[in-house]
C-alpha cells in the first residue's frame, strides 16, 4: 500500500487489475489516489476518502457526521462575460495569518494566473519511469473550478442540522495546488485529528488550513440556530468552494457570513499538541526547498530539494529502526505540503523550537519557515518523499527513500 509506480510497485497497466489487501489501521481520516500522471488522472477525480473507523467507538459519539471532500479542476469554464476564468496559482505564503470580510479567510494571496499548459511527460528509467514530469518551458495548469464532494457552487447541497447536535466532520483537501482554509461561519470549530491521528487535547479555533494531501477532523455543536456559511477558500479572495449549513426551520434564511471586522483564529500547527517525541534522532538529513520563477528558477515548473529537481536529488538512506529526523527549510515563495509515503512522522522543531507536534503523513511548510519531522524506519521499502502540490512535484520536488 501508499505505493509509487516503478518505485514501491509496477503500476497497474490499461486493462489490467491489482487487487490491494491490507490490515485496517490505525483508524482515522485517510484517502486514497491516483500516483500516476497526477495532474491528468488525479486532478480528473481519481481519488477518494478512506475512513476507518475505530473497533471500539470513541464515546461520546457525534449525532451527526459529515466526510467532505474539497478539490480543484480543469473546465476550461468561462465567466458570464465569455472571459476565461482566472487560474487557479499555487499557494503563497502570507496570507494564513487572518480572515476578513464575506468569505473570510480571503487574506489568502496568489502569485498570478498562468494558461493551461501542455500535459506532464513520462521521463527516466527504473524507478523513475512511473514519474510525470514538466517538459521545459511548460506554463501551470489552469485548475479554474473547485468543489466539495464534487459539486461546483451553486449545486453544492446544503447540510442540514438540528438545534443541540453534536457534528463531526472529516475534511480532506485532495485538490491539485490550494492550499485551503476550512471554517463554519458562526461556530468555532474543535479540532481533533490531523491527518488521522487523534491529538492529544483538541485545538479551538475558527478556521482549519489544510494543504494538498491534509486532513483535519473537527467538531462542533449546533447552538446557534441559522442559516450558515462553510467555506473552503483558496490562496486567492474569491477562489474556493462553499455550502451553506442550515439547521432545520432556517431553510429561508439569508446565508450569514464571517463578520468583516472579525478577529478570527486560524490554526496553525502550534495549536496541535501530540505524544512526548523521544531522544536524540540516529541520523539527520537537511532539505531546503526552492524553485519557481521568483527564485530565479526560470520557470515556475522548477522545482528543487538541496537544488537538484527529481530525478536527480539525493536520495536518503536509513536502516530498520532508526530514529531519522529531517529538517525541511522553505526558501521558495509558496506552500509546499510535503508528505512522507509509508510513514508517520511527528513534528518535533518549529523553527528551531522543540515541540511535541502532532502525528502526520503530510505537512505544509510555508515561506521561510523551518519544520523538523522525526520518523521511525519500521517499513523497509523504497519510498518517496514529496510535494503534494501536483506542479511542485511533476516540477521535480521529491526525493527517494530506501533502506539500506
């Protein structure tokens, strides 16, 4: 499982079938998705949630549970005005801070739009020949529509809910680029799961980012009766999905929004306490992330670990039961969710700052901020080490993981 074509395993060729068995744990919010030609298959809807629930039900149970599915696509969709619609860029880093005005979370700023470009070509040999990447000179692809359990604004359906409940809700950010901010207006939300793993105290706040590949469990109750938006806005104002939640009697209601004077807190992995992290790691390996166009790169398909792009990055190498630590600085512009296949790391430094993190398979690094993640080598395999945003990776940010 968590495989990688050429890589991990042979990938499934047309008309053919693999059938995947596996051992149900641990139990959390998880998905599954293409890893082959990711922008085509990926972003054409090749993937879906994977929940599994604990054998003995975590008391006390929610009245109501939602699984929500955010994601971007390729439409080709125009605005009313016969003008194409902007793409969608890739995330910057300076906008996570606040929400503010109708749509909150709108602080969120792009790097400018950039036409659809020409489809990912397969490169390399042996492991890397199930890798897609950016020919030269290739522009970003214009992902100009996103929806919530595959439904576009205004077919988006409502989610009802009764005055008193408890929801529980599973939030999945399986998109192609966005980073993206979750939130309900009218209600905190209590955060208590990332990625699948419970944390140790749930983290109040307003608002819940979530790069590519992340997920969040919250929860709130219903005690303030209304009709309501839920929104889950991109990098841009304006871009992003959102549904309304009515509770029942309100469904005339007009759509209450985020105050445009709120002080509103978004989360950040500071909020997100986990398990006390062990001694000293047996090895540490530092990655500096960089590339795109700002960073002198030359286009914004080019994208490095250490300044090499895949498949020419240095691979690491570890042996079973090593405690390995990899230090992850951000030096480019935008958001880079950086996940680990096969594993389940804990984020144990914040910019040089001891923490006990919460456990994770993926974590977005933003701009000139400094993560350290320690994960235990408990999976012998050959694994891969990457971006979740689908341009930064077929652009080249990923890296090899082997046991020696």
């Amino acid at each position: 499982m968590d495989g990688v074509p050429d890589l991990s395993q042979a990938p499934i060729p047309p008309g053919s079938s693999f059938t995947y068995e596996f051992v149900a744990a641990p139990a959390g919010t998880r998905w599954y998705h293409s890893h082959f030609d990711e922008i085509a298959q990926q972003g054409a809807g090749l993937y879906g949630a994977l929940i599994i629930e604990p054998r003995q039900p975590i008391q006390p149970q929610p009245d109501r549970e939602y699984t929500i599915v955010a994601s971007q696509w390729q439409t080709g969709a125009t605005e009313a005005n016969g003008s194409p619609l902007p793409a969608v860029p890739t995330p910057s880093a300076d906008g996570m801070a606040g929400m503010s005005g109708m749509g909150g979370m709108s602080g969120m700023t792009g790097m400018g739009s950039q036409p659809r470009g020409p489809t990912p070509t397969t490169s390399g040999s042996g492991a890397t020949a199930g890798m897609t990447m950016f020919p030269p000179g290739a522009t970003l692809p214009a992902f100009d529509t996103f929806t919530l359990n595959g439904k576009a604004v205004p077919a988006v359906p409502p989610l009802v809910v009764h005055e008193g409940e408890r929801l529980h809700l599973r939030l999945i950010n399986a998109g192609a680029t966005d980073t993206l901010v979750f939130g309900l207006a009218g209600h905190k939300l209590s955060v208590t799961n990332s990625d699948g793993n419970p944390l140790l105290t749930p983290a109040e706040v307003d608002g819940v980012p979530l790069g590519v590949g992340e997920r969040a469990d919250v929860e709130f109750v219903a005690n303030n009766p209304g009709r309501w938006r839920f929104l889950a806005l991109g990098n841009k104002a304006g871009r992003g999905a959102y549904a309304s939640r009515v509770y029942e009697g309100h469904e005339k209601d007009r759509i209450q929004d985020f105050p445009s004077n709120a002080n509103l807190h978004v989360a950040s992995y500071a909020d997100f306490v986990g398990p006390p992290h062990l001694g000293a790691p047996d090895r540490t390996m530092k990655l500096e992330l960089s590339g795109g166009a700002m960073m002198g790169m030359g286009s914004e398909t080019n994208w490095t670990i250490n300044g090499k792009n895949f498949p020419n990055t240095d691979s690491l190498y570890v042996k079973s039961g090593e405690r390995v630590r990899l230090s992850i600085l951000n030096m480019s512009m935008e958001d880079h969710p950086m996940h680990l296949h096969g594993h389940t790391f804990q984020l144990v430094a914040v910019n040089g700052r001891s923490v006990d993190g919460p456990l994770k398979d993926t974590l977005t690094v933003r701009h000139m901020e400094q993560y350290d993640i320690e994960f235990i080598a408990n999976n012998p395999g050959d694994w891969l080490f990457h971006c979740h945003n689908l341009v930064h990776m077929t652009g080249g940010l990923m890296m090899e993981l082997h046991y020696q």
